[in-house]
C-alpha cells in the first residue's frame, strides 16, 4: 500500500509539472501596443483637428501568432474623446476598434486610430483605453492600457526626428546631422534642439541655425508646414579621447521643445553620439542622452522585445518653399522615408524553465516507473509468503 501511493504521488507530481511546460509551449511572444510596445503609454490629441495615434501587435519570439486581433476599448473617454476613424484593418464605432492582423511573426503590424475631442471638453487628461489581443496561440501579454491627454492648442504635431552617428580622429571636426520632420496634423509654429552641455571631451565647432551660450547650444526652427522637412547640422571639434563617454557613461543631455505638442514622442530620436577612432578598448563614444519635450509622456512599459520598428504615419505635404536664414530649412515632400519609432530593448523570452521543467518531469516519470516495477515484481513473492 505504501508502495502504491508513493507511486501515485509520484505519478501526480510528474502530472503537474509536465503540464506548465505544455502550458508555456502553446504561448506565443505577442501583444498589442499603443503609440508604441508598454502599458501606460501616453498621447495628446489637439482640442479641433482629428489626430491618428499608432496602434498595433508587436510579436517576437520563435512561435508565430496567427490570427491576430486587437481590439481597443475607448469608452471610458467617451464623454470627452470619441473615435472617428482607423486606419488599416480595423473597423470602428465610436468606442471601439477592431483591427484584424492575420499572422504576426517576429514583427509589428501598425494601424492607426484617429481620436477627436468632444466639443468644449475641457483640456487635460481624458483617461484611459484598454487593449486586448487575441490569437493562435494565446499571447503572453494580452493586455495594454494607453492614456489620452487633450491638449490646449487646436491642434497637435508628430515630430518624428533622427541623428547620424559619425566617427572621427581626435583633433578633427564631425558634424551630427539631425532630421526634423512635421507628420501633423497640425503645423509646427517652432521646434528647439538643443543639449545641456557639449559631449564630454568635445568641443562647439558651428552649427545651422544654432545658437553657443556657455558649455551649452540651441537650435532653432520655424513654422514647419506639414509634411516638410528640416535639417540641423551641429559641428563638434574632438579634443581628446574621454573615458567616461568612451563607455557610454556620460551624455550630453539632449532634449527637444515645441510649441504644439507633440503626440508621438517615442520617435524623437535627437543625440549627439559620435565615435572616437581608437578611443578605449570599446572604439566608441557616446550615449544617447534623455530627450523631452512640452508634453512629457507618461510610460511604465512591461519588458519589451528588440524589434525592427515600422516608420512613422505618413501625411498629405504642404510644401513650403521659403527657407531660413541660414537656409538650413529644406521642404520636401511626404514620400521621403520616415524616422523610425524608437522602441524600448529587451531580452526575448527564452527557454530556460521549459528546459528545468522538462528535466524534472522526466526524472519524476522514471522514478514513478521504477517503483510500479519493484511493486509488481515483489507482490507474487509476497502473497507466497
């Protein structure tokens, strides 16, 4: 009797641990993202103009999800924001959003919710939606909240900005060449790159459009017509080779200001990260300093897989063809390609447990056999006795 209920015991045990890893492997690395991967993501909408938020799966991992679906939940914004539209495969009432994204694998599928305030809704913080994925297999992470915000201009403005990363000698001059470009809906009145100070071991050699005061720099654009675009060119002289930004340690403290705000700030991606040949075993420096604006945006993201991320909305060009001063302003048209989203890294989901869990239930079977043998094998000998 002892025999057999150790048996069973064992034979249980090796149940309940065969049963999460079957469990694990029919999941699939996905879920559903606002603006960008994360919960608690945040976005303006202007209090006239519709304005179109990124919406979308985000998948990774080595398992494919097959039909994908994201539904959003506005309606607990209703009495101040109401749903007019989507872009993509979605369908949409006033409340909701249905977007149908077929098989997702190792990638992200964006569409594009288009939101509109109420009229006279007061501004200020809106609330909150509510994501839900679905699929084949069950997602990891189905679930995703984003937060709308209404803003006090009219309108609001995606400034979707990048730098070059160059590299040089010490004592030469390098210049960083910064992207601007207004994705709407509203046209920017101005927008200020600037940094708190020079990067460490670097030196202010000129700029477009940029104004030196002390150890720090600003540069400035004006009334950017949607669609258009503008670049900075930022020269550094590279003084010597310094340790601490070598390793990525120190940054220059990069940040962004508009006048409009803009709703889409994770793909603001103004820095000043320059290699420095021969510099330290790493051969690089630099790091990407924190990068704000009017609207801070508010994001508690849970761990977010490396991705390759799609660009940025595209709109209808109005061209503008006066240019600064300087003539650093250059219009061009909206079938430029885009900056990219800048998305959070992380590490992917891996396998680790499955294999300790496997482990353990096989170990557990063998044992649970052995002794159902010893069992079988001893009960004739024993009813001889």
């Amino acid at each position: 009797m002892v025999r057999r209920a150790v048996v069973l015991i064992l034979m249980i045990l090796a149940g309940t641990l065969i049963a999460p890893a079957a469990a694990q492997a029919a999941t699939a690395g996905a879920a559903p993202f606002f603006v960008v991967y994360g919960s608690g993501i945040g976005t303006s909408i202007g209090r006239g103009s519709p304005t179109r938020v990124p919406i979308g799966v985000q998948a990774w991992g080595s398992t494919p999800i097959t039909n994908a679906v994201v539904t959003l939940d506005a309606s607990a914004i209703s009495a101040r924001v109401r749903v007019v539209g989507a872009d993509g495969p979605c369908t949409f009432t006033s409340t909701k959003i249905t977007c149908k994204f077929g098989t997702v694998s190792k990638s992200k599928k964006t569409a594009y919710a288009i939101f509109q305030a109420v009229a006279d809704a007061p501004a200020g913080r809106a609330g909150t939606v509510k994501l839900h994925l679905t699929g084949s297999p069950t997602p990891t992470d189905p679930n995703a909240t984003g937060s709308i915000t209404i803003a006090g201009e009219a309108d609001v403005a995606d400034m979707a900005i990048s730098s070059t990363t160059p590299r040089g000698d010490v004592g030469q001059v390098v210049t960083v060449t910064t992207t601007i470009r207004n994705n709407g809906p509203g046209v920017q009145p101005w927008i200020v790159l600037s940094a708190s100070r020079m990067p460490p071991g670097m030196s202010y050699a000129g700029g477009s459009g940029c104004v030196k005061a002390g150890t720090s720099f600003s540069c400035r654009k004006e009334n950017m017509a949607v669609g258009s675009t503008a670049t900075v060119k930022l020269s550094l002289r590279i003084d010597r080779c310094d340790k601490g930004y070598a390793l990525g340690y120190e940054g220059p403290g990069e940040s962004t200001s508009t006048a409009l705000s803009d709703q889409n700030q994770y793909n603001n991606n103004f820095r000043l990260k320059i290699t420095v040949n021969g510099c330290y075993a790493s051969g690089s420096s630099g790091s990407s300093g924190s990068t704000t604006s009017r609207t801070s945006p508010s994001r508690s993201p849970s761990s977010a897989p490396s991705s390759t991320p799609s660009a940025s909305p595209s709109v209808s060009p109005t061209l503008s063809p006066s240019a600064t001063a300087d003539g650093a302003l250059v219009v061009a048209s909206a079938d430029e390609t885009d900056p990219p989203l800048v998305e959070a890294s992380a590490d992917e989901p891996n396998d680790h447990d499955g294999f300790v869990v496997g482990g353990l239930a096989v170990f557990a079977v063998l044992i649970a056999g052995t002794l159902l043998v010893l069992s079988r094998r001893r009960g004739p000998a024993e009813e001889a006795r």
